[in-house]
C-alpha cells in the first residue's frame, strides 16, 4: 500500500478534475505525543486530508492555511501546506467531549482560508461560517458558495491513516455531458472507507469509475514538515526586549517557547539569555557588537 502520496485525476470527456490523497507515516508523526482524544483526532486528519486535497493544485510557491475554529469542545483545528505538500497542524479542545458531528464538536464558528503566495500583493482571505454536518459537508458547502465548483469529499481516519477523495465539476462539465456530474457524483460516493485506505490509486478509480476516461497524473509526495527554528524565536525575543524575557527569566527560572503547531518547545536558561542580549541585565540596553 503507498501511503504519504496525492495523486491528481481528470476525466477528459467531461471537463471533471479530482485528486486521492494517502497518508501513513506523516499522519502518524502529526499525532505523535500529541494525546488527541478519537474525535479530535478524526477531525484533524478529515481537515488534513482535505487542506491537501486543496492544496495539490498549487503551481507555484505559496502556502494555504487552512482553520476551522468553533465555541464548541474543539475550539481549533489547523493544517497549512505549501505547494511541495509539506504540511503541519494542531487541534485545540477541551473536555468533556460529547457527540461525533462536526457541530457538536466545534459548536458555532467559521472556516478561516488563507493562500499567501510572494507573487500576491497581500494574502488572500477567506471567512465564512461553518455550514455542514461534517469536514466534508463544510467544504462542500464553501467550494459550491465560494468558488462555484460542486464539489463532492470522501474522507477517512483511523489511528494509522488519513484519507480523502475529491472529485470536482468545472465550468464546462455540463457542455461535455449534461449527465456527467451526477454520474461521477454518484459513483465516488460508493466507495468504501477500507478502499480509500487500501486500494492503489488507478486500482481505486478503475473500481470506482470503470467504463469513464481517467488520466490519473504521477503521484506526489506528501512530508510532515515541522522543523526547529531557533533563530525565529531569538528574534522573537530580542523584539520583546532584554526588560520583559529577563523578567519571565526571574520568575520561572527559564524562558519557555512554546510552539504549539509542531508540539515542541524552546528553553533559554539565564546563560542562553545572557549570551541573547550580549550579557545585558534587565533594564539595560543589550549590548551592540
């Protein structure tokens, strides 16, 4: 089975485009040590599978960020992903958690989409309320609004794996056959969650969609990128000034950075600080070099 792949489809007969999305080992990095409980973490990985399944299509260098935020027990779920689908995310939630749909989970709220790419003048952004029952059910919702694309999401998580098909009618779908869309439509629906986790991709829509014309493209490889970056959160620090870190320096004994998205954190002791600010003292100015 290959897993931490994407793979991108498209009907040539009917103006229909559509993208698999596999993830194993990457999944399970994006959960390990984190403790999510079962329903925050099937959410997640519908949300990763989905920012994917979205972001395959970018051509040049850029990142989507994708956020559903809620007043409900998850309070936030987030993944971005840039045009080489390294990706990383977090969930954010309290107990108790009751109910499994997604409205029950985040209760009232809005799905965030932001795309920030150099070519861009500033990032574009997108905020709409949650409409759906299910990860799927919102972004269906939002594609059709938002961009006029119908939209239909297959998606699956299990401990080891997420999962998501995607299958989407263009602008001219209905000229190449009036009866497309609901044919495609229909069919993806039969899949079955142990075939979107097990199948090989042209086995899968060969099973799916038998008597259509599929151009399935070669697969891409999804990584979970969450490296250490030292030097941002020194210069995060040296914004805040010697005055404000020397005084959480006194009261905690230790200056702790946490990066929440990649669960990881950031210690300076007092001879980390000292070496930050040039040996400065609080109150003083660090010293220049």
């Amino acid at each position: 089975m290959v897993s931490d792949c994407l793979w991108r489809f498209l009907f040539d007969d009917l103006d229909i485009s559509g993208a698999f999305v596999r993830l194993g080992p990457v999944w399970r990095n994006m959960l390990d040590g984190r403790g999510y409980p079962a329903p925050v973490a099937r959410l997640l990985g519908e949300l990763t599978a989905t920012t994917l399944l979205l972001g395959g299509k970018l051509k040049q260098p850029g990142r989507l960020t994708v956020q559903l935020r809620g007043n409900g027990p998850i309070s936030l779920l987030v993944i971005d992903c840039d045009e080489q689908l390294h990706i990383r995310g977090m969930a954010r939630f309290s107990a108790p958690l009751a109910g499994e749909s997604a409205p029950e989970l985040l209760g009232d709220g809005q799905l965030l989409l932001s795309l920030d790419m150099p070519s861009m003048r500033e990032p574009y952004q997108s905020i709409v309320p949650l409409a759906g029952t299910s990860v799927a059910e919102i972004f269906e919702h939002y594609l059709g609004q938002s961009d006029q694309l119908p939209s239909r999401f297959l998606l699956v998580t299990t401990p080891d794996a997420a999962a998501g098909l995607l299958v989407q009618r263009m602008p001219g779908a209905d000229a190449c056959d009036a009866d497309g869309w609901a044919r495609i439509e229909a069919l993806a629906a039969t899949v079955r969650p142990a075939e979107i986790l097990s199948l090989p991709a042209d086995q899968l829509l060969l099973r799916l969609f038998p008597d259509e014309a599929v151009r399935l493209f070669p697969a891409r490889t999804v990584a979970y990128h969450c490296p250490e970056d030292w030097q941002k959160v020194r210069s995060m620090l040296r914004v805040l000034g010697p005055a404000e870190v020397y005084a959480a320096l006194h009261e905690q004994g230790e200056v702790v950075i946490r990066d929440e998205i990649c669960n990881r954190e950031y210690r300076f002791d007092e001879a980390a600080v000292d070496e930050l600010f040039g040996g400065s003292s609080p109150g003083e100015p660090p010293t220049i070099h």
